[in-house]
C-alpha cells in the first residue's frame, strides 16, 4: 500500500502554514499601507490648517474626525478578505460604515478647511475601497481623479494660492486614491491566483481519481460479467451435463485469477514511476506546499530500481510535509559504484522538538536490508536527512512500505 497523499489544505501540516504565511503577510502589507496613507493625510490636513492660522476646536476636530475615518475605512480594508460567511447584510455593512463615515468626515472638512478638495478626498478614499464590478474601478477611479483635479483648481484660486503648503497637501490628495486602489487590486490578484491554485490542486486530484475509478471499471466490470455468465451456465449444466458444468467453474475460476492479475498489473502500472519521474513529482509536491527545492538528479535515473527507491521517495516526501517544519528540502539522486544513493534532507526550525522515532523508519530500513541496501538517518539541530542505497538490481522482494508519514 502507497502512502497516502498529504492534503495541501491542512491547517497542521508545514506546506499549508507557509502558504498561509505568505498570503497573511502579504495582507498585512496592504492592510498597513493603506492605514499608512490614510494616517499620513490626516496629520498632513491637521498640521496644514493649523499653520495655516485655522481655529484651534476645527483643527482638533479634524484631527479626532480623522482618526474616526482611518478606523472607519480599516472595515473597508478587511472587508476585501475572504469570509467564510456569505451573509449579504454583514456584507452591506462591511462598505456601508466607511462609506457612511467618509461623506460626514469629508462634509465637516470641507466647512472646517473651506476646500472642496480636501471634502471630496475621504469620499474618494472611501470610493477606491469599495468591491466594484470588473472594470468598473478603474473608471471610478478616474472619474474621482478628474473630480479632484478640478477641486484642485477650485481650490487654488480661493485657498491654496502659491502656499506650497496647500500644493503638497493636494498632490497627496490625488495620489492616495490610487495608491489604495492599486493595493486592493494587487491583493484581490493575489487572492485570485491562490484560489486558482486551490482549484487546480483539486481538479487534478478529481481527474486522477476518476481516471482510476475508470481503469478499474473497466477491467473488473468485464471480467465479472464474463464469471456471471460462467457461472449461469454452469448452473444450467450442473443437472444433464456435470462435466460441462464443472468445465464452466473452472473458466470461471480462471477468470477470477485473470481479474486478479489484472487488477495488480493495474496497481503496478501506477506505481511503477521512473525515479526520475518520481523525483520531478515530489519536488513539485514540496514546491506546491511552499518549501524551496534543490533536486540532484543523475542522467541516468531512470535505470534505478524504482521497486526499491519508489516508495522510500514517496514515504520520505510525505515525511517532510507532515513533519518537516523547515523551509528548504534537497532531493539527491547518484549512483556511487555499485549502488544508488537516494538523500532527502531539509532545514529544522529553530527550536522544533523532534518527535520520537517511530516504526516507519525502521520499516524502510528492514525492507531495504532485505535487498542488500542500507538506510542512514542524519538528526541534527539544523538539518534533518534520510540516506537509503540500494544495488543496482536489487531483489524485487521488496514491497510497498506502509502508508502512513514516517513519525520522527
């Protein structure tokens, strides 16, 4: 029995959680910034207005107000991640708050400054925030630029004059917008690019079943109807012909054995990968589950005995995921005189408690002695390495080893 697959999904297993480490801190990174800009206007707007000789209570309320907007628009930020409820109420409030806070906020700027600019910009902040259609945010976006734009020269005739002041303030008016808007959309791609890879791991495992759930019918579904007509026939036999009808058990016993041989033929032809092959797949499998691979693969790879190597690479590969924690995994593949020399090994956390050896290792290490090969394991604080040799044409005795992830 092969080992078993390691779902990517799990929320234990080592490839999950650096996935899931990635995307986490790239959400912080657009959750950050975009608080950053926000925070950064708001004292921009206080210290301007106050420079600019404006009453201290609207200074202070501009101020205050603007902590209230970044808090606000914080529920916009969040709203773009995934939520496991669907709740179109929850949803609604999700961009009805900044939204909602925005337009008071940008009302009682626009009193306390006298600008049109600096009203419109918490409106347009709140506007680049909001989940638009396809498309559609771009020309939102554009539409708000050209608004604000003309604020601008509103603004420049009656406010801002040739104060650099205000000149500074303005352009950071237009540019925070587009800075938000363009951080929403690198994360939403982001999020589109891991649901796709979701969806593509599971198809490919949908169309992998399916397509032995078919071998398997059709070699089993037209084996049985052939010994269900053996066996109709031998009953029908069985009272004025009993030697036709025990003729008729035999071929259907000899087709039993056939079914047999053919489901383990089957079996084998799954499993009896090329090593080279089989190397390419578990990189591909570690790379997926978000670890660095280095592979070292000799020319002539495919010559190894597979029977042997095959389910130590499979078990080994399974043994890094559910157990690995690190990082970075190297995958070796040399022959060295008379012998192939297979080596997985991979960094350890800092600080990881290996847990106890377990039956799997020594599994391997009997199976491989019974074909002259040898198995060498490497614990240390930084790396931890699993080292099997084999001949070159070892005894085909060797089985698949057991299906469970190797306990460390």
């Amino acid at each position: 029995m092969t080992a078993q697959p390691v779902p990517l999904g799990g929320a234990d297993h080592p490839g999950a959680r650096a996935l899931s480490r990635g995307i986490s801190a790239t959400w912080w990174y657009t959750l950050t910034g975009v608080m950053f800009f926000e925070i950064v206007i708001v004292i921009a707007w206080t210290t301007t207005l106050h420079a600019a000789g404006g009453r201290l209570p609207g200074v202070i309320v501009v101020g205050l107000g603007g902590l209230v907007w970044v808090a606000a628009t914080l529920v916009g930020v969040v709203a773009h991640r995934p939520h496991v409820e669907a709740d179109a109420e929850v949803t609604r409030l999700r961009w009805a708050i900044p939204l909602g806070v925005s337009v008071c906020y940008g009302i009682v700027l626009g009193l306390v400054s006298g600008s049109w600019m600096l009203a419109l910009t918490p409106i347009a902040q709140a506007l680049a925030l909001l989940s638009w259609p396809r498309g559609l945010r771009q020309r939102i976006l554009i539409g708000v630029e050209v608004a604000l734009i003309l604020c601008w020269v509103i603004d420049a005739q009656s406010i801002f004059g040739d104060d650099q002041r205000w000149v500074a303030v303005a352009i950071y008016c237009l540019f925070i917008p587009v800075a938000t808007a363009s951080s929403i959309w690198w994360w939403d791609v982001l999020v589109t690019l891991d649901q796709a890879r979701a969806s593509e791991a599971r198809l490919a495992a949908t169309q992998e079943r399916l397509r032995v759930a078919t071998d398997v019918h059709d070699l089993q579904g037209h084996h049985l109807q052939v010994i269900a007509l053996q066996l109709e026939l031998a009953e029908r036999l069985m009272a004025r012909d009993p030697q036709a009808a025990l003729e008729q058990v035999r071929l259907a016993r000899t087709s039993v054995d056939e079914a047999r041989q053919g489901t383990r033929d089957l079996a084998m032809r799954f499993r009896s990968v090329p090593l080279g092959d089989e190397i390419a797949n578990a990189a591909d499998l570690l790379r997926a589950a978000g670890l660095t691979v280095t592979t070292r693969i000799a020319a002539d790879a495919d010559a190894a005995p597979a029977s042997a190597l095959g389910p130590v690479i499979r078990e080994t590969t399974t043994n890094v995921l559910r157990h690995g924690g690190g990082s970075r995994v190297l995958l070796s593949l040399a022959r060295e005189g008379g012998m192939w020399r297979y080596e997985i090994s991979n960094d350890v956390t800092t600080g990881a408690h290996a847990s106890p050896d377990g039956s799997g290792l020594e599994g391997i290490g009997r199976r491989l002695a019974e074909v002259g090969g040898t198995l060498e394991v490497r614990r240390g604080d930084e790396e931890f390495a699993v080292i099997a040799s084999v001949p070159d044409a070892p005894d085909p005795v060797l089985g698949s080893i057991g299906g469970e992830g190797m306990p460390r």
